[in-house]
C-alpha cells in the first residue's frame, strides 16, 4: 500500500487553521505534512507538538513553496490575498487546493482561475454537509415559490468575522436565485439604513450580526403572505467545516485539474 496523501494546513494558527491540524492528524487516511503561518510569525520555526500538542515533528514554516513541494494537497482557510498567492504556489507543486477562505471580490475570483488548468482547486464558502444540503433544499424552494415571497438571507457569526455576508449566505443567496431563475448580482439587497423606500418586489435580502463567539448560524426565509418558511441551518462545532474540508482534499486525488465545490465532492 503506497503512502497515505500529505496535507499541508495553510494559516496553521488561525481558528479553522488548528481545528484543521486536529482534524488532519486524527484521519487515518491522511497524513499532516506542513503548517504554514504568515511571515514573521511567532510559531514559524517552532514544533507544532510544542504549540498544540498534537502533530509532533511537523515544523511551523513561513515559506509556503517549499512546504507545498512536499504536500498532494493544501488546506487554505486564510484571507483573500494569501489564498491568491497559495493558488499558484500550488498549482505549481499540482497539489489540490482546498479553499475555505470567504470575503474574495468578483476580480480576486477571477484571479483564481489560471492557476486551476493546473491543479484541482476545490472552493466553497461552508465545507459542512448539512449546509451543501440546505443549499439544495433553498434552490428546490425557490423553484417552487414565484416573486410574491420575499427571499431573504440572515446569519450570524462571532465577533472577529470581517467579511458580510459570510460566504454561506452568499452560497445560499446563489442558490435562491438559480431557483428562481435569476442573477443573484442584479437583484442582491444588503446593509439597509435609513429611509431605504419599500422592499424591491424579487430583491435577494441579506442581514449580518456580529457577536460573542457564534460559530455559523444561516436562516433562509421566505416571507408570504399570512405565512413564512424558514430553512435554517445552525453550527455549534468548527469540526464540520475541517471534516468537509479533508474530505475535498481526499477526494481531490483522483480529479483532473479544474474549480470544483463541495457539491461535486458530496455528490450532492
Ligand atoms: N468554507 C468554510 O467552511 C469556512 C470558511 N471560513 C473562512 O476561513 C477564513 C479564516 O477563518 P478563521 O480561521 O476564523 O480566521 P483567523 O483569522 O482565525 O485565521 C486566519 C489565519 O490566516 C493567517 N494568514 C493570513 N495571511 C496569511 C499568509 N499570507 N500566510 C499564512 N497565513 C496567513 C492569519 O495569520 C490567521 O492565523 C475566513 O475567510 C472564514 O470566513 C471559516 C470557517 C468555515
Ligand atoms: O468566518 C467564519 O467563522 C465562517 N465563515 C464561513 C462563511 O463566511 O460563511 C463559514 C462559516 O459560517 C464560518
């Protein structure tokens, strides 16, 4: 039996990053390879057995290249910018990039791109499955429901989120307005304040709150007259979105290069 595929976690220190690293290490069909922090970080050097007690002999390095070179797969949940620089790093190491990182512009997608037509990229803005289902179940109700229900977005997240709307909400928002029949960007409504006028008849509502240390919580309503559905998934535990993201990365192996998502690898 050949050996099992190296995973590098990429923001190795973050909040996903160390849930990841546990994540990894507590696989028994992959193996952590590398953990890599920004430059100047005070972990890059370091044992992460030392720092987290788990993934002993694995060293913290600032230079992601060369942990790549060593890795079939990258674990990415960091920012926009560094998630752009880790595409092409591992497009050039044809290791699978596993992207979890939210809050990219149209461009920064755009961006994205070339370095897919050399290695798998597999991206979602939520990695749960129970999420990848409710975005099924939101495209199957708005296929069923016309204009005269108001769709609209509302989720909460901690206080050191920095990105509105959470990548969820966005994916739930895509899913409503392929249900309908509709282009998300032209009928997108975020940020009410003030005198706003009456709610636009087809509009896709979004509402974010920031606070305490709420993990995901994402409602999807759809308000009729006399009577309202609500779709909601809520996550009490990071655990789901690490699992979903080792899963992509196994599931990378085998793929030809190209963008994928979490439905192509739920086969949802
Ligand atoms: N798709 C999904 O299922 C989920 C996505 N996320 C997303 O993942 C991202 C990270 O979330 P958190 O872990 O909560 O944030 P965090 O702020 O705790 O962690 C981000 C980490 O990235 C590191 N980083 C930034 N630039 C870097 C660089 N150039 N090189 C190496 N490391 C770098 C930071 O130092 C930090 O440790 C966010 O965009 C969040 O929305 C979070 C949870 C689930
Ligand atoms: O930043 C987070 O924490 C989360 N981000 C993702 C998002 O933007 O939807 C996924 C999850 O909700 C947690």
């Amino acid at each position: 039996m050949g050996e099992l595929p190296g995973i590098v976690i990429t923001g190795a220190s973050g909040r996903m990053g160390q849930m990841l690293i546990r994540s990894v290490v507590a696989s028994d069909k992959a193996r952590l390879v590398g953990a890599v922090v920004r430059a100047g970080h005070d972990w890059a050097g370091r044992d992460l057995g030392a720092l987290m007690g788990v993934g002993h002999g694995v060293v913290v390095t600032d230079d992601a290249l060369e942990a790549f070179a060593k890795a079939q797969a990258v674990i990415d949940f960091t920012t926009p910018e560094a998630t752009l620089e880790f595409a092409e790093l591992a497009a050039q190491a044809r290791a699978t990039h596993v992207i979890g990182t939210t809050g990219f512009t149209d461009a920064q997608l755009e961006a994205l791109k070339p370095a897919a037509f050399h290695a798998v990229q597999v991206r979602a803005g939520n990695m749960s499955l129970g999420v990848n289902l409710l975005t099924q179940l939101t495209k199957k109700v708005a296929q069923a429901l016309d204009e005269d229900w108001d769709i609209e977005v509302i989720e909460a997240h901690h206080n050191r989120k920095v990105d509105a709307p959470s990548g969820t909400a966005l994916m739930l928002g895509e899913a409503a307005a392929e249900g309908r029949g509709i282009t998300l960007a032209d009928h997108k409504e975020s940020g009410r304040d003030g005198i706003t006028g009456a709610r636009e008849k087809g509009a896709i509502g979004f509402s974010a709150i920031r606070g305490g240390d709420i993990v995901g919580e994402h409602d999807v309503l759809f308000a009729g007259m006399g009577e309202r559905i609500v779709l909601r998934h809520i996550a009490t535990d990071r655990g789901i979105f690490a699992r979903g993201a080792v899963k992509a990365a196994l599931w990378g192996q085998d793929k030809e290069p190209g963008q994928y998502d979490m439905m192509d690898v739920l086969g949802l």
